[in-house]
C-alpha cells in the first residue's frame, strides 16, 4: 500500500492509500478519487518530501517537544483595555467536527477491509514476513500484520519501508 498526499482543486490537503502508483492514477482517471471536504473531483497527488529521519530519531524529536497547554494563556493586557475592538472567537462547528470525524472513520473501516481482502495477514510474523520479500527469500506479495515498535525501528534501520496503521475494532 502507498500512501500519497493528495490535494483538490479548492487547494484541500487530505491523504489516499492506493495499491500501487497506477492504481491512484486509474481511479483519479475513471472519477473515483474524490475530496473529503468538498468532494472535488479534481484531485492530485501534492508534492511530498522522504521522510529521512530513523524512527528512532522521530521518537526523540517528538519525546523533546513541549506540550501545549489545555487552554491558551490570556494576554497580558485585553484587548478592551488596549482600546482594540474585541475578536469574538469562531464558535465550532460541533455537527461538522462530528461529520468529518465519521467520515475518517469510513475512510480507515474501508482502507482496513481493502487490506484485509487483497493482503495476507501474517499476524506477529509481519517482520521476519517483510524481511524475506525484502531480500528476496519470498514471493513479492501484499501482507500486513503485527510488530513492536522495535522490529518497526530495525525494519526502518534496514531501508525496509512498512506503514504502520491504526486498526480499528470490527463494527458492531
């Protein structure tokens, strides 16, 4: 599986998983790659960096980040009291928040059946399985399964590329 950024043409960033670079360009071609927000049409994929950080360096950039405070911090001075007009805060939008938060849902219950009919699930042995495509000790083949975050750092430090996905619950 690939996962590309992709962008509309009302400029929206949201991301796709695909089987293969072509088959992103067959269903952006037969209309089936569409926006989440807008649901656009016109779609393509957005100009992406590697990523070259080990996740072992990943993992220290984000254990040194501070975190943000729950609530921001008040100004100093108000802007009452500033002689500025006061900006009355954006009210959410508790309806859309919930409607785009369903719909990523969707999105990942979809992309996890995708996996599950067309990969073979290898279960714990999803390393020693990557390994052996990799090195060409096995067929090429799609698989997905489990592994610990230190067989995903040893697979990373090989140059063996795995996406590591959320797996939802099944639907009850």
């Amino acid at each position: 599986m690939i996962k590309y950024r992709l962008v509309c043409g009302q400029a929206h960033e949201f991301e796709g998983w695909f089987q293969t670079s072509h088959a992103f360009d067959v269903q952006s071609k037969d209309g089936l790659v569409s926006c989440p927000i807008c649901d656009s049409r016109d779609v393509r994929r957005a100009l992406m960096a590697p990523n070259l950080a080990s996740p072992k360096r990943q993992k220290a950039a984000r254990e040194a980040m501070v975190p943000m405070p729950a609530k921001p911090t008040p100004p100093a001075t108000s802007p009452v009291a500033s002689g500025q007009k006061p900006v009355p805060a954006k009210p959410v939008n508790e309806a859309a928040a919930l409607a785009a938060y369903g719909a990523v849902l969707a999105e990942l219950r979809q992309i996890q059946r995708k996996i599950e009919t067309e990969c073979r699930y290898v279960g714990d042995d999803f390393a020693d399985e990557v390994r052996k495509i990799h090195y060409g000790e096995a067929e090429p083949e799609n698989i997905y399964g489990q592994s610990t975050v230190e067989e995903y750092e040893e697979l990373a430090d090989e140059g063996i590329e795995v996406t590591p996905m959320p797996w939802l619950p099944p639907e009850q």
